[in-house]
C-alpha cells in the first residue's frame, strides 16, 4: 500500500489523502478590545461550551491562556446561577 502512495506522489497524482493544514488561531478577545466577557452574554458562552456542557479547551477555541481563564470562570459562574447546565439534558435511548 505505501508502494502505492509513493508511486503516485512520483506520477503527480492524487493519493486520496487530504492533507490538513492548521491556520493560526488567533484569540477573539485580544483581536476585539471591544468584545467583553460577561456571564450574562449566553450567545457568547455556548460557543465555549460543547453539547454535552463541558468547557471547550484552548485547542479548539484559539484563546490564550489569560482569556481561556477567564472563559472557564464565566462559565462556572453562568451555571452557578442556572444562567446554563452542568450537564446536558440527558440521554435518549
């Protein structure tokens, strides 16, 4: 099989693999000045949360680590006064 690849990335073709190339994320607060973080703003907040209610981390959100800090305080501080859940709704089987 890797003969194969070799073979056709000698010939120019395609092998069928598309190579992924990551593009430097860039943190949304440090970009906007103007964009502020507030446990009242939910719009923003579900963007940082996945479905299942867990905090999405640095990796996925491109923040740095000064707003990825203060996104996960916001966030427990949103859920603290039921403003979102823990968890999501639940199953269904």
């Amino acid at each position: 099989m890797d003969d194969y690849r070799d073979r056709e990335r000698e010939e120019g073709g395609q092998s069928g693999e598309r190579r992924y190339f990551s593009r430097p994320k860039i943190c949304q607060f440090c970009a906007d000045k103007n964009l502020k973080m507030d446990y009242k703003n939910l719009d923003l907040l579900k963007r940082f949360v996945t479905e299942e209610g867990k905090i999405r981390p640095r990796r996925q959100t491109g923040s740095c680590a000064k707003h990825q800090r203060e996104i996960s305080g916001t966030v427990k501080r949103a859920r603290h006064i039921a403003l979102l859940p823990y968890v999501s709704g639940g199953r269904e089987d």
